[in-house]
C-alpha cells in the first residue's frame, strides 16, 4: 500500500505528520510522491487562523478531486479536525476517515481496518503519554525539528492553539535528549526547538523552566552542529537563557521572540506582557553580549480597535528595536478567542495598508543590517544546488521563514562551508566559499 502525506501549517504539524508517517511505513505503507499514485492520502490540517484553513479545506478538496478517479482512501487528521470535526464530517461526505489530533492509537487502529473512525482524545493527554513514536523525517535529511512541548497556557486573547491543542504540557527532558541523540545518529546536523512558547519549556511538570539546560546538553551530543531556537515568550526570557544564546557552542546565534505589538492598551488586550521596554533591554542585552545576534518577531496589524495613534507606536518602537527580521500578519478573528467580539474592528483595507507600510519600513531596516555582513566570513549550512551555485541557509536563517544565502564555489550538499559575504539585499546574503 503506498502512502502520500501532505501537512498544511506550521513546523508542529510537520512533526505530527512525520510521526503519522512512520507507523503506517511500521505498518508497511510506503512513502510516495506523486499523489495519483497513492492508495491512501492523509492530510494534516491546519486552523490557526482563517487563512490557514481555507488552505486546509482547499487542499482537501482537490485531493478529493483526485481521490475520486485513482479510487484512493482520503483521510483528514490535524488541528482542522480537532476544532470542527462535526462540521467537516457534514460538509466533506468524501472524506473516508477523521482522525483526532495525534490520536495515534486511532490511526494503528484504522491502518489494521479494525474500525472506521474513532474518538478525539485530549491533546494534553496525547502530548505527555506519546512520547516516544518514531519519525519518518519531511525536512532535508541534515535538519529536523525537536517540538519539547504541545499546547499552551498564555490565553493570548486572539489565539485559538488552547482550543485546538489544550493546555501547555512539556516533554519529558530524558525522552528529548533519547529522541534528538537518534536523529543526530540518522545524520541530523541542525536540531531546531519548537514548541507553542519554547522559554516556559519544563515549568508544567519540573516547576522549573529547563530550556537553558536542555540547549546545553543538546550541545553535548557528538556530531551536532546547530542548535535553533523559536517560539520564544518575551515573558520567560530570562538572564541565563539569553547567556545561553550568546555563548553556548553550537547555539545558533538566533532568538525568534514574537512580540505582536508594542502599544501597552493593545498588548494589554492581547493578554500579553504589557511593557515593550522591558522585552527590548533584555534583547539589547543579548546583542551586547554578542553583537552578530539575529533576532527575529512577529506583530498583528489591524488588532480590534487598534488606533492610529496604537499604529504610530508600532512604527516608532520598530525603528528603535531594528529588528534583524519582522513578520506583520493581519489580526484573525477566530471564534472562541476573548477577542472576537471586541468592537470596532479595524477596516481590512486600513489593515492591508498598515501591513504595507510595516513591510517596507523593516526592509529598509533589514537592509542595514545586512549590508554590516558584506565582507565577513560566516558558516552556511549547504542545502542546494542552482544555476551552477550553491544555495545554503547561515545562522541567521531560519528554514522556509526566512532568507538564503548564495554562493559560488564547491561544497557538499547538506555540508557546512565557510563563505565570505560579498553583497547583501534586505532578505538574503551572496558570498564566496572560502
């Protein structure tokens, strides 16, 4: 029996897709590529926001499209499945089987035809008992995602995660260290940590934040090269931590910290820490500690009754903060959030406009950044070939979020070179192996 998986969202499901797909290869399904070749084709969904499960549903669709002449079985798990699998199961008649957000003991079921469909679990639950599935990997073989924790306690008020994955709940430190000590084995050279809110990592059930502690003995695992963090909670960034980040061998010198706005009222509504200030000292400190830091954020433009003063705010703090990189999504209402019923929403064309506007201000300043790069050397993970050049990602880049690195000269894919910046643009570095 072949197999096509196609995941819709963020990095934590491609985990959960990884996982999916190595029981079924245990249960003997093969991987494959093209989707009309399939017997089975699961999707892994996606609900965060709007836009995401129009993707979701869209993907569905034209799978089920194909399905229907090639006679495969569509199954449909994820976070779409978690929030509206009553709704989905009214709406889409071809989808041949439901499965409940890492119900992984559901799927084994279904793959034995031991019964059609099967009961959603609470992902809290699945989080701290299914430690210890194996993982077919979706990402290049030399980098892999390690998710330390599922679900989240911040009750941010326009995000729908605790609904769709529950409360926060950490894995076990021992089963992390097992799990990436694998991977590195397998031929891992870059562990990225992913988590809802990576810096409250172990506090559910050490009573202690471990995250320092973790990277350090990541650190200590033979062949490894980088260590990525993401997802960090400007709340738990503490003083250790960021000593860690400067400092710690075979730490990437890279801290993404999604701070969403920087207006006090709005970050106050937001449920989110209130005092902008406070955040930039700590990363003002990370920088002097090391000056060659990237540190990367994320804010929502058109939150509900975001003013125009609260927009200036935003423009100004930008401006002081100069981030390395900045993401600008426009505000989701999402039913069952604290802000859905907050009046009056900002208009979508004045949202599109504020997005642009943010767009351009932090290209200029992501420009000035990386013109200070040209001319020095920096390691580059090599991931492709193009043209007759190399295309690799440095420690300031991110996969599939931010930009690239451009090289001329000889180096092995999946190898980490050394190159010399030879020019710049606000997204990407060109250089010169060396």
């Amino acid at each position: 029996m072949k197999v096509k998986v196609i995941t819709v969202g963020c990095p934590k499901n491609t985990v959960d897709s990884e996982q999916a797909l190595y029981l079924m290869q245990a249960a003997g399904f093969t991987q494959i590529h093209d989707l009309k070749q399939a017997d089975i084709v699961l999707i892994n969904t996606c609900a965060f926001i709007e836009s995401a499960k129009e993707e979701s549903i869209k993907v569905i669709l034209d799978a089920a499209a194909m399905v229907a002449q090639t006679g495969a079985r569509l199954w449909v798990t994820g976070c779409m499945v978690s929030r509206y699998k009553d709704e989905l199961a009214k709406a889409l008649p071809e989808v041949d089987a439901f499965i409940g957000l890492k119900d992984w003991n559901g799927l084994q079921r279904l793959l034995a035809e031991e019964e059609p469909a099967f009961t959603l679990r609470s992902s809290k639950q699945q989080a701290l008992k299914r430690t210890s599935y194996g993982r077919i990997l979706l990402t290049p073989p030399w980098s892999a995602y390690l998710r330390i924790a599922d679900g989240c306690d911040n009750r941010c008020s326009y995000c729908a995660i605790p609904v769709i994955r529950g409360g926060y709940a950490s894995r076990p430190f021992e089963v992390l260290l097992d799990e990436a000590e694998r991977l590195v084995a397998g031929g891992v050279r870059e562990i990225i940590l992913i988590a809802q809110d990576s810096t409250r990592y172990g506090m559910d059930i050490y009573g202690k934040r471990r995250l320092s502690e973790l990277i350090l003995a990541l650190g200590n695992i033979r062949g490894l090269k980088w260590i990525r963090l993401m997802y960090a909670h400007p709340a738990s960034l503490d003083d250790e931590l960021i000593e860690v980040i400067a400092a710690a061998p075979r730490v990437c010198r890279y801290l993404e910290i999604p701070l969403q706005h920087s207006h006090p009222d709005i970050l106050i509504s937001m449920r989110r820490p209130s005092d902008p200030r406070q955040t930039l000292d700590k990363l003002q400190k990370l920088r002097r500690l090391n000056s060659y830091t990237t540190l990367r954020s994320t804010f929502i433009v058109g939150y509900p009754a975001e003013r125009k003063e609260h927009y200036l705010h935003l423009r100004r703090f930008l401006r002081e903060a100069a981030f390395d990189r900045a993401g600008f999504f426009i505000y989701s209402p999402e039913e069952g959030t604290s802000a859905y019923n907050i009046r009056p929403r900002v208009r979508m064309s004045t949202a599109l406009r504020r997005q642009e506007q943010l767009m351009e201000l932090q290209a200029d300043i992501s420009a000035d950044i990386s013109a200070r790069l040209i001319e020095r050397e920096i390691e580059v993970l090599i991931e492709n070939r193009e043209g007759g050049g190399l295309i690799g990602r440095g420690h300031r880049d991110a996969p599939e979020i931010d930009g690239a690195v451009y090289l001329t000269g000889q180096a092995k894919i999946g190898s980490i070179a050394r190159a010399r910046v030879t020019h710049a643009d606000p997204h990407d570095l060109y250089g010169i192996i060396v």
